[in-house]
C-alpha cells in the first residue's frame, strides 16, 4: 500500500481529484509515469534530496493529470502539476486557503514561457535552497525555450554570495554601488564552473539600495523572497521597492512571497500557524507579492506545517520546472 506524511489528513481531496481525472488510484498514478520512463521520484529527490515522500507522490499525481489530458507542453504541464499539488493540501490549511499549490504550477508555467526572462531568487544566502531551486532551473527550464532563462540568486552580504556560489558552481558577481549618484558597477565575474551552473548569477548587495539596483540591472520579471534571516532587512524590502519603481515605469513585475503563516514572523502579535497569523514577514510579503507561498523557502517539515507538501518552497519551484520538461520531453514526440 502506498504511504506518506499525512496520509489520512490527504487522501480524500487526493481521491476526489483522482476520480475527477478518472484514475484510479496512487498505484495507476505510478503506472501512467511509468508508462511513460518517468521517474517523478528521483527527479524531485534529486532537486531536494531531503524532501517528504509526500511531495514525491504529489509531483507524480500532476504528471499523471498532465499525461491523461495530452499535455505535450511544459507550460501547460506545469498548470497540471499544480492541481496535484492542490490536491496534496490538508483542508483548512494556510496552503489550502492560498491555494498555495496551484500557484507553484501557475509560478512554473511563467518561466517556461518566453516573456519571463529573468528569474530571480530574492533570498538570504545562508539558505542553500535557493540554490538547489536554481540548480533544477538551469538544468531543465531552457531545453523547452527557444531563450534561455536567465536565473539569478540577489542576496545580502557579498562575501556569502561568493561562497555560495563556489559551493555550487555558480557565477559571482560582485557589485559596487555608488550612493551618491544611485548608480551600479560590476566590479568583476568569477564563473566557478563551465556548465550549466555557471549560468546562475549570484550577487551579494551590502544594503536594499543595492539589491534593488541589482534587480533593476537585470530587468527581473518574476522573483520569490525567502523568510531567512534577513526577511526584514533585505528580502522583502528589495522585493517592495522594486515592485513600486516596476510600477512607476510600467514594466510588468510579478513578486512571489515565500513564507508567512508561522515561524520566522518576527511580531508579537503572531497567533501560531493558520490563515489568520499575521506576523512581520506574513505582513510584508502580503504587501508586495502578486502571490504568496505558505511555509519556509527551505525547510520541508515547515511547509509541511503550513498544510503543502514535505519540500522547501525555493526547490519546490527548481521542481515543478525539471518535472514539467521531463513530462514533454517523454510524451512530446508521441
């Protein structure tokens, strides 16, 4: 029998959506993916190796969906794969109430079309989630597209930027602004690979002046905040100063907010996890997002809390993109 985090809490909005799209059960879920080589499972460990297995079978579910309907694009996959997400939410939930997994797909299906051209994670860099997100981009996303994504990590402190970015691989770039005229200067690049992974764009800024430079440079379509360490500081100021300077100029911007809910909400006014906690961090990411996730950017057990899945948001977004391309690599040509 097929088992996961959460299970009875799940299974009847699993099986009412399971029934909708006249499959099943679990078991024909995983034959439908089979059926097709797709291995759901190692693609999502393979982005979050630390991921529940609910999340494995939520993935797994939208494929399926995405498969029954003759999906053969990834875009369009990807909204598939956000119904079984939804499908996966504990009813009366934080992510129940946001609908948190139809966003994930709606989120994926924007950077795999072609007028999202950079995508940015706006997020602390002691979190190595926003990597493993962009690593599952850069790998998969630009196989469908006819222009590459670029991808960039947009941070707090430069000598973390460059960690980081050595760690995995990534292209630093460090940055100096200059106060006094409000202009930017890349003072040098350091590709720490000649792959895929040197396509990632990891800058530090000292300062939300500079990170929102940094945005401006490269003209970011789409980013998603994480409530680390600095949220207060330097993710969801950067994110709202940008979103009204993109206003101002009438250049489309679309901000996701990760987090919020419980945890890191930094207010004493917090009444615990649900849809009415308004903490710091829930507050300021409602203020500027067009969407807001639920639960950590990293951390599987707390957006496991929030009602989702076991799978931190940054490598959930790395995850949906790698299994849209993979359904429309294996059923493309059928």
């Amino acid at each position: 029998m097929i088992m996961f985090e959460g299970y009875e809490r799940r299974i009847n909005s699993i099986n009412e959506v399971l029934k909708k799209h006249d499959i099943d059960s679990l078991e024909d879920v995983k034959r439908i993916c089979g059926s097709k080589g797709i291995d759901i499972h190692s693609i999502v460990k393979g982005i979050q190796p630390i991921c529940f297995e609910n999340a494995c079978w939520a993935y797994a579910l939208g494929a399926a969906i995405a498969i029954k309907q003759g999906k053969t694009k990834a875009a369009d996959i990807a909204l598939a794969l956000g119904e079984g997400l939804q499908a996966f939410c504990i009813p009366g939930s934080v992510a129940d109430n946001r609908k948190v997994g139809l966003g994930h797909g709606n989120l994926a299906a924007m950077l795999l079309r072609e007028e999202t051209k950079c995508f940015a994670f706006l997020a602390g860099h002691e979190s190595f989630a926003a990597a493993e997100g962009a690593i599952g981009i850069v790998k998969s996303a630009n196989k469908v597209r006819i222009n590459p994504l670029r991808v960039i990590l947009n941070g707090l402190g430069k000598d973390a930027a460059q960690i980081i970015s050595r760690v995995n691989g990534f292209t630093y770039v460090q940055t100096n602004y200059d106060y006094y005229t409000s202009t930017l200067q890349i003072a040098r690049e350091i590709k720490y690979s000649s792959g895929e992974r040197a396509n990632v764009r990891c800058y530090g800024a000292d300062d939300v002046m500079e990170g929102v430079a940094i945005m401006a440079m490269e003209e970011v379509d789409v980013s998603i905040t994480g409530n680390s360490t600095n949220p207060t500081r330097f993710q969801h100021p950067v994110a709202g100063t940008y979103k009204k300077d993109c206003i101002e100029k009438g250049k489309k911007y679309f901000s996701v907010a990760s987090g919020g809910g419980t945890g890191r909400t930094l207010h004493p006014d917090n009444m615990a996890s649900g849809p009415a906690s308004y903490g710091m961090t829930d507050t300021m990411g409602r203020m500027h997002s067009d969407a807001q996730f639920a639960g950590s950017s990293s951390v599987p057990a707390h957006v496991e809390m929030m009602g989702l899945i076991g799978m931190g948001n940054n490598p959930m977004v790395g995850a949906s993109v790698a299994v849209a391309v993979a359904v429309e690599e294996a059923t493309g040509f059928d």
